[in-house]
C-alpha cells in the first residue's frame, strides 16, 4: 500500500516547492525582499498571497520529512494530511496569483 503513494508524495513535494518559488518570485515582482522564509511569508500574508503563514511552515516540516526520511508507513498518513490540510492553500495561492 505504502508504494502506491510515494510518486504522489513525489509530485505533492514537487509541487510545494514549485508554489514557494512561485511565491518568492511573486513578492519580488512587488519589489517586496524578503531575507529569510519568514520574512517571505509573512510579506506574502500581508499582500493577502496566502493565508497562514503558520500552516506554510507545517508545509515546509512535511516537504522535508518526505525529502529527506523515507517514511513508508506514514505515506498513506502524509498524502491525506496534503490533500485535507494544505491543498486548499495551495490552490488558493494559485487563484489569487491567476487573479481568479
């Protein structure tokens, strides 16, 4: 079961650090620096890009546990906390950013 889930996690992670470049990229167009990931999210809030700068730092923890441990058991766990928690964030960063 757990193998079934690992190219998702794959794609989700991809696809979160695609959504945090997007993110920083974004800010910069606004001519808004940001020195630190905090100070990026909590620009990024400010201009109404995401919001909560708390559940982006969630985000981040798991992008690293999926990175850098190999957690087979906990796959199934991690891909339904992606897809309840944090893909409404993500797409609603998306929908914000293509004006929607």
């Amino acid at each position: 079961m757990s193998s079934e889930f690992a190219p998702l996690l794959d794609a989700a992670r991809r696809r979160y650090e695609a959504a945090a470049a997007l993110l920083a990229a974004s800010l910069a167009r606004l001519a808004v620096n940001s020195e630190s990931y905090r100070d990026l999210l909590a620009n990024a809030a400010k201009w109404g890009l995401i919001g909560d700068v708390e559940q982006w730092f969630r985000m981040r923890d798991l992008r690293n546990r999926i990175v850098h441990d190999y957690l087979p058991e906990k796959l199934a766990e991690i891909y339904i906390l992606i897809v309840g928690e944090y893909a409404p964030e993500l797409l609603g960063l998306r929908d914000r950013l293509s004006g929607r």
